[in-house]
C-alpha cells in the first residue's frame, strides 16, 4: 500500500547527551552512536567522530563529517521509508508521513513511502549487515517502528531506562571521488511512552518523531531550547510545534550540493 491515510519532564527521545558518529577505518557503516545498542558488540573498534558547525541565526550540529563536509543522503535520490505499524498508536502513519514532509520541504530530498512491512528493527540491523556480503550490496528502506516498552528497554538498555525513541543512519564510505553517504536506518519508539499523535507540543509524537528525522538526516543535539534538536537536562525546552532557525540551516546544509553516486536499493 502506498496510501496516506504523533515539573521538566524527561525528554522521551532523548538521554541528554550528544550522539556522536562511528566511523569505521575501513569500508565500513558510519552510524549514530545509538547504533550500538542495536547491533551490540559487533561495531568494536570503531572511531568516533563529532562536528560541531558554526552557529549564524541558530544553532545546529552535524553528527559527522567526510573530507571536510557533513555527511549526508544523496540529494538526487529518494529517502524510501517503510512503517512497521504493530504496537503503533491509532494514527501513527499519519504523522509519520507528516514529519517526513516536514524534513522534505527543508531539505529538499523526497521521502518516498514503500508501504507498511512486517519488518522488525532486529531483522533491520541484521540486514545491514548482511548486506555487505552480498555482491551487489543493497540496501534497505529505512525503518520506523514501535516496540512494548520491555523489550525497547532490553534492547536499548544500555542508553538508558529515560530514552522512550531512537534513530540509526547508517552510511558507506566514499572512496576517492565519492563522498561519504547515508544509505539506510531507522526509527525506533517506546510504544507506551505517552505522546499525543499530533504535533502539539515538544513531547508529541509528532514533533518527536521531527527530532528523529532530524538524526537520521544527519543532525546532532544541540543545547538551544528553541530548536528541535535540543537536549539538556539542565535547560527547560521552549515550545516548539516547528523547526527552529538552526534546525533549518542544518537541514538545507544536508540537503544542497551535488549529485552522489547512487547506491543499490532493495526491490
């Protein structure tokens, strides 16, 4: 289907803490630091790497870097996402879809809708994996789905019993006259963390699932409560039903520059 038819209170994306990039020595996944919990001990040895860019009319941050600029998706190319709607809240797609046009009309890339699957974010993570042993590699959609809060948290345990949502960009490395580049990842949410399916506020599930997408594109925490992409524990968030000034810049930055190799995609 390709039809359209979510006292400081903690964060329910977040752990207060920047999510650097991992970045292999080798022709390897470059992904959020999230990723560890995901696909646990098998990114050993992996280097980390975090780029702070210059603030102009608001702040932002780039999760990593390749040869001097941010790592990003090919901006000729689609973002194909699929939805895993079991244990998803009544009109989840709907916002799903909403926060993808949203990072859309920002950055310029297409988001396109495969449909709804049955695909967990384990089978996901082994997937990417096992893509690197095939010949020609592919890749797949990315993922949003949901998980009882059980097995989000033993899953994901090693961030921290707060964190109630999660994204992974996963990414391959350029060689010589290609830039590194995203090529997959996924959205993953505490399915009884209590948002409201709209966009009504910092902690809806629609303005959380923004703060995701925001990730996955290639955008870091920053400390400004007045963007998206804010997280800090010591500071009260504004409200904000939008992208901020510097979420913008960062995800027009994401989304200009020329055309990348195009990568091989699942059927």
């Amino acid at each position: 289907m390709n039809d359209r038819t979510l006292p400081i209170p903690p964060r329910p994306d977040l752990a207060g803490r920047p999510q650097p990039v991992l970045r292999s020595p080798r022709r390897a996944p470059v992904a959020v630091i999230t990723v560890l919990a995901l696909l646990g001990s098998i990114l050993g040895g992996l280097v980390i790497v975090w780029v702070e860019m210059p603030d102009s009319e608001g702040s932002y941050r780039f999760i990593g870097e390749a040869a001097g600029a941010p790592i990003r998706w090919n901006p000729c190319e689609p973002v194909r996402y699929e939805v895993n709607l079991a244990n998803a809240p009544e009109g989840a797609l709907a916002v799903v879809h909403e926060a993808f046009d949203r990072t859309a009309e920002v950055t310029g890339i297409e988001f396109r809708f495969e449909g709804t699957t049955t695909r967990t974010p384990e089978e996901q993570a082994d997937d990417y994996f096992l893509s690197h042993l095939t010949d020609p590699v592919v890749w797949l959609p990315v993922l949003v789905a949901w998980l009882p809060r059980e097995e989000f948290r033993a899953q994901f345990e090693r961030l921290g019993s707060d964190r109630h949502a999660l994204a992974v960009a996963n990414s391959i490395r350029g060689e010589l006259e290609t830039a590194d580049q995203y090529t997959s990842g996924a959205i993953v949410v505490d399915a009884e963390a209590r948002m409201s399916d709209d966009f009504d506020g910092r902690y809806s599930l629609g303005m959380v699932m923004m703060h995701e997408a925001g990730h996955l594109m290639g955008l870091g925490h920053v400390k400004d409560p007045a963007e998206v992409m804010f997280s800090d524990r010591s500071t009260y968030p504004q409200p904000i039903e939008e992208w901020g000034p510097g979420d913008t810049e960062g995800l027009q930055r994401l989304g200009t520059g020329g055309c990348m190799d195009p990568v091989p995609v699942a059927p």
